[in-house]
C-alpha cells in the first residue's frame, strides 16, 4: 500500500476529512475569485520576442513578425485558425466511432483503419454497413450520449437528414488517406540515414490535423513513472508541488487506442495527475489544486459539470476498459488496478457489449471533494496565458498529446507561455520531441521512455523541462 493511501485508511481519516472540507471551501473561493479576475489573454510580443528571434530563420509562418502591432494582429488571426481546426477532430472521433463503436450497432468492429478502405480509398462494405447504423440510429431518436452528440454537431453544421451518410462517408475517407499519410510521413523518416528522424518526424505528426479529444489512460502510466524516476534521482523533493496544469485533458469519446463508447463520455489526466502527485508524496492530496486550460467546448463543459457535482458532494465514476489481448507490461497492469486507490473507491463496472468480448473493465467512483478540486479555463496554450499572483504559478505542467498538433514555432511558443506559467523549478512534462530553439527560462532535463507492452512497441517517451 503506497503512503498517501495508507493516509485515507488509517484513524486519521475523520481530522483528515474535516480539514480537507474547510481547505476546500477556502480554496473554492479562492479559486472562484481567480477565475472571476483572471480571464486568458492573448500573449504580448515582449512575452515571445526570445522565442521568434529563436526562430527567425525557420521560415515557418509568424517567424518573421518583429514588432507589436503586426505580432498582436498574427496571434489573434492564428489563434482563430487553430480554433477553426476543432470541428475537423469532432469529425475525426466520429470517424472512429463509425469504424470501432459498440454502443449503436451489433455490427462486428472494423478491426483497423487499413481493413476500412481499399487502396483507391474506396469504403468496404463492412465501414458503408456501420455508416448506414450510425444513420439508422440518428433517426431513431437514441438517446445514447455520443449519438446524441453527433446528432447537435450535424444539426450545428446543418447537415440534413438525407446528407448525413454521404457527409460520414467524406469524412471516413478523409480521416483514412490522412492516416496513410501520417504512416508514410514515419516511413520516409525512417529511410533517412538519422536514427533519430523517426522519434523526431513524430514531434509534429499532427501538425495540420483536426484537434481531437480523444484521450485514454495509460499516457498517464507513463507521466507518473518519470516523476518516479525523477524522485530517485534525486531531482523531485517530496511535497515540493501544489498547484498542477493539465494542458489538453480530453475526453474519452471513443477510446484513443481501442475505441471503446460504452460508457459515458469522461476525463481521466486531471485526476491521474493529481493522483500520481499524491501517491508518490509529490503534494498532500487535500491541498492539491488542478487547472485544466482546453480550447474544446465539449471538455470545457464536462469538467466544469463535474467540478460543480464535485462540490455539491457527488463523485465521478470512471471506467477503465483494458483488452487482455494488447498484452499490457505487469507494471502497466499494475497501474490500471490501482488507478483512484488514493481519490475513489472501486464500483461496479459497467457491462462490457458481447461484442467486446474479453474486455476486463474496472471503474472508480472519484469523491466529490477531489471533482472540485478542478477548474478548467478556456484557452488556447499557443496563444492564451493567465495572469496569477505571484508563487500561484504552477509546481507542475502536463501536456500529452497536445503539442504535436501544432509546427516547431507553434510548440515553442506554447512552451514560452508554460514556462511563464511555472513556478521557479517547476516541471513541465510533454510526450513527444519539442524544439529546442525554445525560451531560456526552460531547462531541457532529458527524456524516459516507458513501454506499456513488455515488447516495448507501445510505450511513450516523456520530455522533461524545468522551469529555471
Ligand atoms: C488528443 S487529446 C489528448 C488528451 C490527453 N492529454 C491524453 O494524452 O490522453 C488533445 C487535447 O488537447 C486539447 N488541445 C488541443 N490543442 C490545444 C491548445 N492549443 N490549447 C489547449 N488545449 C488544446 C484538445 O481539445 C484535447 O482536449
């Protein structure tokens, strides 16, 4: 049993619920006022300048901005296009809804994106016959979740009732060809004679894709084992953070990895950070604060509903899918079977559908005092920052998944904005190369790779920065 579990079990447990209750009352408010007075703002040219000149001659777009004005008017017109890339991820989720969901059809599952078309890009049967459920199911009136949201994102793109197959169909083959490319893209790299330039090619993969949502648990696994790795090295001083950012928390809308949707729509880094924290003696769960910044209005809605069931005292029950088959490392396992140990207590997982058969499921109801405990704020990390009093910075960042949808300038701008957000010595935690033309402010501390299959296939490399 780790430290901060035994914390919750032993006879400490009532003090520790009272101080916990006050703590999270003052801080509620605290909270509250920060958010009243701190809106996002668009960052200032003096706040970037190191970074453009950094990047002067990449020749990449805003680079050659060096006033201002002409900086002020680029952020803002920059800050609307990337937004304008969120509805391209909706139909990306959609896309795999069609090929992997369960919860609208019997039809079996695609098996994988390259089993969906044939190499001219035509659609198999199997993909136009799940197309036409996914039809069928919008015109019976489902009420199940993520039908209910595809039907209000049609209707918000005025896609009419006999459209909707054909505009599925666009967007499957769309959604395959640029999965072809991104397989390309990786296989060009790996011809070069650099070992180095496929890690590097997957820096900025997504660069130019739709912004998606989709999120799952084990980035997590690997987040939580470099803070181990940091502690044993002596780099991580135990208590040492209070205040934590998850940058890009997600919502699970079909399961990233496996494309699971028979469960409601949930979130999972705020409350894996918050909890690798406490495990690992990082911070004291009772004064933990997590700040979600999201540009995406469906994550923003869903933690600001849970924080606000949080403090009327209800939990957030998550389920945590796991396929047997995908051969999971021990220690991987290890980290689903505990996940909520510190936060929840375990519930009844929800019924797998026959046709997932074999998938193992757990669920954690999480306590309401730690859904409150979250506070989203709608911003753009490219883009937007926070002003915070001075020492309410951040002791620790995360960003998974997220900075890989932007160019080398776009990453190192949002990476000037972190390390404005950090406290002095505060982490920032990444999963995937950044540029190193990046602000002098952020130490480059190194990189671990953590493999969630004992083959290592599958695994994540965390990018370690600290905050000087
Ligand atoms: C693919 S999901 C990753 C979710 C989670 N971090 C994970 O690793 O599973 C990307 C998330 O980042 C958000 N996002 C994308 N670009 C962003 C930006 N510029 N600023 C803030 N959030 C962003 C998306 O809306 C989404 O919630």
């Amino acid at each position: 049993m780790t430290p901060a579990f035994r914390i919750l079990c032993c006879s400490r447990v009532c003090p520790w619920v009272w101080r916990t209750a006050w703590a999270a009352s003052i801080g509620f408010f605290f909270l509250a006022a920060l958010a009243g007075e701190n809106p996002p703002r668009y960052l200032h040219f003096d706040e970037v300048r190191e970074t453009l000149l950094l990047n002067a001659d990449s020749g990449l777009p805003g680079s050659e901005i060096k006033e201002g004005a002409a900086w002020d008017a680029w952020i803002r017109a920059r800050d609307a296009e990337v937004r304008g890339r969120i509805d391209r991820g909706v139909e990306d989720s959609i896309s795999n809804l069609i090929l992997y969901g369960a919860s609208f059809t019997s039809l079996p599952r695609v098996e994988s994106v390259e089993f969906a078309a044939t190499e001219s890009g035509e659609l198999r049967p199997a993909a136009v016959a799940r197309i036409h459920a996914l039809a069928l199911a919008l015109a019976s009136g489902a009420k199940d979740e993520r039908v209910g949201f595809v039907r209000d994102f049609l209707a918000r793109k005025g896609i009419g009732r006999n459209f909707e197959e054909s505009y599925f169909t666009g967007n499957l083959r769309r959604f395959i060809a640029e999965q072809a490319g991104y397989q390309k893209k990786l296989e060009d790299a790996a011809k070069g004679r650099d070992p180095s330039s496929v890690y590097l090619a997957r820096g900025t993969l997504f660069e130019t894709r739709g912004l998606s949502v989709d999120t799952s648990l084990l980035p997590n696994f690997a987040l939580e084992e470099t803070l181990r790795a940091m502690i044993r090295k002596g780099a991580l001083t135990a208590e040492s953070m209070r205040r934590i950012a998850v940058i890009g928390p997600g919502l699970d809308f079909t399961d990233k990895r496996d494309g699971y949707d028979f469960y409601p729509l949930q979130t999972l880094q705020p409350f894996a950070v918050l909890e690798a924290v406490a495990r690992l003696d990082l911070g004291k769960p009772e004064d933990l604060e997590v700040v979600c910044l999201d540009l995406n209005s469906a994550v923003i809605a869903h933690i600001q509903k849970l924080a606000e069931r949080g403090r009327a005292g209800e939990a957030y029950t998550v389920e945590l899918p796991r396929d047997p088959r995908a051969e999971w490392s021990p220690e991987a396992i290890s980290y689903w079977k505990n996940f909520g140990e510190i936060l929840g207590s375990p519930r009844k997982p929800l019924p797998v559908p026959a046709s997932l058969g074999g998938v193992a499921v757990r669920a954690v109801a999480i306590r309401g005092q730690f859904a409150a405990r979250i506070q989203v704020y709608d911003a753009n990390i490219v883009a937007e920052t926070l002003d915070f009093p001075p020492g309410q910075g951040f002791d620790l960042i995360v960003a998974t998944n997220v900075l890989v949808y932007y160019n080398r300038l776009e990453q190192a701008l949002a990476m000037a904005n972190i390390a404005r957000l950090l406290n002095p010595g505060g982490i920032f935690l990444a999963n995937h190369p950044l540029p190193s033309e990046h602000a002098s402010d952020l130490r480059y501390l190194g990189r671990r790779t953590t493999a969630f299959t004992p083959s290592g296939v599958y695994g994540d490399d965390v990018v370690v920065y600290r905050r000087r």
